[in-house]
C-alpha cells in the first residue's frame, strides 16, 4: 500500500497525536485513527439505532470531531 496519502490530523488534539485521517490513492479507501467509542453507548445507543446488536468480528467504531469531515468533502 504504498499509495498511501496522509489527509492530516485534528487541529485540536491535546497531545496532537489524533485523530488522523489517510487514503488510498488506487481505491480511495480512507483510513482514520480516533477516539474509542465507550461500550455501553455503542451497545444502549448507536447499534440498536442501526437495528443491529454487535460490531462484526474485525470492526469496531471510533468517534472524530465533526471538524475533521473536511478531510472527506473534497474528493481527493
């Protein structure tokens, strides 16, 4: 995957290390690193929403400022 683009990082990081946004180039897949989404609202709140009752094998859900959608507005 060395096509690999770093779209950039949260402005408003305490420690300015995340949350970190990236592309593929060849097939425009994004990659984010982000906070951790506590259980029990992913379990009570969010699932249930999506009429579902667990997170796949393999996936997980991670939350990011709502200032970061940039990163996805403009097609890169």
């Amino acid at each position: 995957m060395d096509d690999i683009e770093y779209l950039g990082k949260w402005g408003g990081s305490p420690d300015g290390d995340s949350p970190t946004v990236w592309r593929s180039r060849s097939t425009g897949e994004y990659f984010m690193q982000g906070y951790a989404v506590d259980e029990a609202l992913v379990r009570e709140q969010l699932l249930p929403k999506a009429g579902k009752d667990a997170v796949p094998p393999g996936e997980l859900v991670i939350r990011f400022p709502a200032d970061m959608a940039e990163f996805f507005q403009d097609g890169r």
